[in-house]
C-alpha cells in the first residue's frame, strides 16, 4: 500500500498531497456517518448521544474540506509551513484566509460564528442559497461543561441528511482542483 501511496504522490506539491490526504479523511468519515444515519439515527430527532458524535465528525469533516481548499489556495509550499497556516479550529478565522472567488468554488459565501444557547456553532451560507450549521469541533467535544443542553431537534434527521449531501458536492470540487 505505500508504494501504491508513492506512486500517486509522485510528482505531486505538497498542497496536493496534503489536500488530497485531508480530503480522503473527510470522504471516509462522511461515508461512515452516511451508514450511521441510515444504520442508527434514522429519521428520528435529536439523541443526546448519537448527535453529540455525529456533531464532532461532521465538524471534523467540515473542517478538513475546509483546509483541504485552503491548501489548495495557500502561497506556501513547504510542508511545516501548509500546515502552520491551518492550525485552528475556528472555521471562521480558517474561511477569512480565502477569497471570496476561494470559497465559492467550494459553493460556500460565507462562514459565520454564532452562540445558541451558550453552545458555538458556525453558520454556512451557500452561494447557491440556503445554509447549515456546523458545531464547533472544540465545543461540542467539551459540551459537559455547559450547564445547559442543545435544543431537541425533530428535523435533525433531514437537516443531517442535506448537510452531509452538500459537502460530498464540496468534496467533488476540491478532488477536480487537486488533479
């Protein structure tokens, strides 16, 4: 398998590389969360345990489609310095590297952090109309903090279903970029 690794990479910058690796991650968790939302939380509202997962790895996911057109885009090119320029985990301050042609390529206009409940989220305006919400990655992995719980939301099951369509369509785009 290395070598097969070595083979796809020869020849390649290390912004490809690096995009292409961060992506791949970010294709296999939302095809692990496709079979968690038909396998285990199916059609139903929120579940305080299986949303809290499903939260981090969409988060997660996000994020590394996010870097992944941030690399894309970056003027560095030596390794340590790509990856010292997506060190957060503040999808705001991330999208703010990007212009703002960067960020719709990817159908995405704008990346806002809000507070709901004392909990931190970000909300994504896409080009094409229409938004999501991602949570915090931070946050939501330290939510037994907050003296408080997120809202039951019936329609949490769609929502998912819709969030997680739109980013295999970012995914399509940024694998077009980094060939």
């Amino acid at each position: 398998m290395k070598n097969l690794l070595k083979k796809y990479e020869a020849g390649k910058t290390n912004k490809q590389i690096l995009a292409n690796r961060a992506i791949a991650r970010a294709e296999s968790c939302l095809n692990f969360l496709d079979e968690c939302l038909q396998l285990v939380h199916r059609g139903s509202g929120t579940d305080p345990a299986y949303s809290r997962s499903i939260y981090i790895l969409f988060s997660y996911s996000f994020e590394l489609i996010l870097k992944s057109r941030l690399l894309l885009a970056s003027k560095q090119v030596e390794r340590d310095d790509l990856i010292k320029e997506i060190k957060s985990h503040d999808l705001e301050k991330l999208s703010k590297k990007l212009s703002k042609t960067e960020l719709n390529n990817i159908s995405i206009k704008n990346i806002k952090k809000q507070k709901t409940l004392n909990f931190e989220e970000y909300k994504i305006e896409m080009t094409g109309g229409g938004d999501f919400i991602i949570q915090d990655l931070t946050d939501v992995r330290y939510d037994f903090a907050k003296d408080n719980l997120r809202n039951n939301n019936l329609d949490e099951w769609n929502q998912l279903q819709e969030m997680k369509e739109v980013m295999f369509y970012m995914i399509k785009f940024i694998r077009e970029m980094i060939k």
